[in-house]
C-alpha cells in the first residue's frame, strides 16, 4: 500500500468481489492481470470472453504486450515497484482502447 500511497491512490474502502453472471453482465469489458485470470473467466463465463482482454493487451511498448502483470502480493517492494510500472507503461494504451469505444 506504500507504493498506492506514493501516487496519491487511496484504495482503503476498496474490496475484492467474486465474480458473478450479474456481474459479467453489468460489465462492458475485463481486464485481467494475468492468462490464467482469462482462462478462470472463460472456463466459468464462456459468454465473457469477447469482453475480456489482459490489461496488457494494448501497451505500445512490444516486449510488455500481452504478458502477465505478476502479482506482488506478500512480495518485497521491489516486486511492487517492478508491477507498478508494468501498469504505467500499459494503462495509456488501454485507456486509448477505451477512448475509442466512447
């Protein structure tokens, strides 16, 4: 949470929730972390895959598309810091995807 508190993210009132079929209908699209995260939607919500895409899926940066963001969780804070900007480099082109579908 050190690293969220240092870009100015607060995530304290944020929670986990497990996906349901209302939730995958509520939905426009799903972005996962990880190919085993897009699997586990497909295997469970086969009507979802169509919306659903790894979140680094649409970086420019060619050796970081499609690869899984690792899970830092329990990690030192350089695993942190080593997803933290994985994310940075691949949020604007997925926020792109997004702009166009507006």
């Amino acid at each position: 949470m050190d690293i969220l508190n240092d870009e100015g993210i607060d995530l304290s009132k944020n929670t986990s929730q497990t996906l349901s079929s209302k939730l995958i209908d509520d939905v426009s699209y799903i972005f996962a972390m990880s190919s085993s995260h897009i699997m586990a939607v497909e295997n469970m919500f086969p009507e979802a895959i169509e919306k659903t895409f790894l979140v680094t899926e649409f970086c420019d940066n060619q050796s970081i598309r499609n690869t899984d963001v690792p899970d830092p969780y329990g990690g030192s804070r350089k695993e942190y810091e080593h997803t933290k900007e994985l994310l940075n480099v691949s949020l604007p082109g997925l926020l792109k995807f997004l702009e166009t579908k507006i």
